[in-house]
C-alpha cells in the first residue's frame, strides 16, 4: 500500500485577521475625533472672515427659533442663566472669568431679532459681573 506523505491541513492564520481589524479600530477612532458634531443641524450664514476663538459656550438657535446652551433646549427668558452658568462651568478652574466667548450658531433663515435676544443676554451678564464676554457669530466658509 502506498501512503501520499503531503497531507492537506484545514487550518487558516487569524493573525492577519485580528492585524487587520485592530487597523479598521485605530482608522475609525482617528477619523471620529476630527468630525466635530453639532447637537443642533443648522445651516449657517456665509463668510469669508476666519476667526478663531477659545469657545466657552456654545448657543444654538435651529430654524424653528428655538435656542439651545449646549444640548438643552432653553426658553428665552432662561438665557441669561443659563449662559451664566454655562460660562463659570466652562471656566477651566478660574474664578473670575472676564474674557469668555459665547458662539452662537444660528441658522441663516433666523430673524435678526433672535440673535439680538442672546446679545442682549451676554451683554446683561457683563452688566451684572463687569465683564467683557464678546459673542461670536458662527459661519460657513462660501
């Protein structure tokens, strides 16, 4: 009788396998990182003003009219508060913050009126605690 010494193994490498999504993971955690999420889709007014500021707090005002700090919704007469807080959370540690930046994106069909309203909110708040925040307009590059 006459035996064959080449054998066929059925076994297969997962350690390609294993390179190959470990590589997937690391690809998807660094592009996650550069997409920076908006908690409210807006389309914003366009520009070609490049400035860049250390953001504080962050107002939203969507089509509907609505605002929100951050992620929450808020009723108008809530602003002020709200930003307030918002700005001495967001101080990083120091007490007396003078110089913070609320951004406001609002959506380009929002009345004028309505950015007035946070204006007003930020300027009450330097009123009360002699302050100089400054209130940005966000925008899209044309």
């Amino acid at each position: 009788m006459i035996q064959s010494h080449n054998q066929i193994k059925i076994e297969t490498s997962s350690s390609t396998m294993s390179d190959l999504v470990f590589l997937l993971l690391i690809f998807f955690m660094i592009t996650s990182t550069l997409i920076s999420p908006n908690a409210v889709k807006l389309l914003l007014p366009e520009s070609n003003s490049k400035t860049m500021a250390k953001q504080n707090v962050t107002v939203y005002i969507d089509e509907n009219n609505t605002f929100y700090v951050g992620d929450t919704p808020v009723a108008p007469d809530e602003l002020q508060s709200l930003i307030a807080s918002g700005i001495e959370s967001n101080s990083g540690g120091q007490e007396n913050v003078t110089n913070a930046c609320v951004v406001l994106r609002a959506d380009k069909t929002v009345p004028v009126q309505y950015i007035v309203n946070v204006i007003d909110a930020v300027n009450a708040i330097n009123e009360l605690n002699n302050c100089q925040h400054k209130v940005i307009l966000a925008t899209s590059p044309k």
